[in-house]
C-alpha cells in the first residue's frame, strides 16, 4: 500500500507531469523548430557544379566565374581553347582521351545550336575509341546533365561552349523581380 502511494505521488509530480507532456508530443522531427535546407550546390563534397551561364560564359558554385568555353571536371576547370561549336573536333577533345582515372562520361555542350547527327556521331566515334561515353546535347541540357551525374558521384567531365543567345521564361522574370525587389506585374499586350 505504501508502495501504490509512493507511486502516485511520483506520476504526480511536476517532474513526471513534464516528462510525459513533452514525450506525448515528440514527433519525427526532434531539432528545435527550425527547418534546415541543404543546397546542393554549397555541399563541398559535391564538387565544382554549374550554377548559371550566359553568352559571356559560366557561373560556378564556388562563385568562380569562366569566361568563354570551358573543361569542368569533379575538383577542376580549365578555359577550353575554341571559339563555338564548329572547332569541337579531335583535337579539342584529345584532352578528355588521356586523363587518368579515365572519364566515364564526357557532356559536349554545343550552345544553342541544334545538335545535328552527323556532328554528334563524330564526336561519338572519337571518343569511343578512347572508350569513353558522350552525350552531345545544348550547353542548357549539357549543364544540368554535368550536375546530376557529379553529385551522383561519376567520373565526369564536360565540354561546354557558351550559347550565342538565351531563352528567358516567366521564371527568369519572376527571380529578377524578387532580387531587385521590385513587384511582379503582368502587362496585358
């Protein structure tokens, strides 16, 4: 009896009340209210990602900018020595052929311009005698492509050279609006 009285008295302290109120609340979650992002880009594991390009050339996550074509490999980049996508040849990509690790993917980024088969196909050949895959596809597709497969953890590399012009979408317009803080209106034409 003693013991059930001792018992009662324990659950009915301000000690016990508290515990059991906050562990009646728990969640999944049990940091202290504030959510956390984790961008992809700022990760120091993740290597060298591309975060914009322009006509000029290409923005980096580690804010370096390059101007003009570039070599972008997981940890590195070089200024890559063409002028558009009509000097990609075997000479250009002769770089890509004696790396060691060996690539196992190689993004060619042409611009803006359409990726034609015959221009694709020897790039294609070329390097598959190196035996390294390649994707050939525009500087857009080729930059998140590059991305994608270094956060994956590949060896990869690309080869990019700036587009002679850009595509701007209402999400463009909405992002420079909210940076110059000015308000987003819609003009009827």
């Amino acid at each position: 009896m003693q013991s059930l009285r001792g018992m009662r008295s324990f659950l009915r302290s301000p000690v016990t009340r508290n515990f059991w109120s906050t562990t009646a609340r728990r969640t999944a979650y049990d940091g202290d209210g504030k959510t956390t992002v984790s961008i992809l880009n700022q990760e120091a594991d993740a290597g060298l990602l591309i975060n914009s390009y322009s006509q000029v050339g290409f923005r980096l996550s580690n804010d370096m900018v390059v101007i003009g074509p570039m070599a972008i490999f997981p940890r590195s980049v070089f200024s890559w020595n063409v002028s558009g996508f009509e000097d990609i040849n075997e000479d250009s990509l002769s770089l890509f052929s004696v790396l060691e690790p060996k690539i196992d993917i190689l993004v060619v980024g042409i611009g803006d311009q359409q990726v034609t088969p015959a221009f694709s196909n020897k790039v294609i050949d070329y390097m598959r005698k190196h035996k390294i895959n390649v994707e050939v596809l525009t500087t857009e597709q080729a930059c998140a492509t590059f991305n994608f497969l270094n956060a994956e953890g590949r060896v990869v590399a690309a080869a990019l050279v700036p587009p002679v012009s850009l595509r701007i979408n209402e999400d463009d317009m909405m992002r420079t609006h909210i940076a110059t803080k000015q308000p987003f209106q819609i003009k009827d034409f």
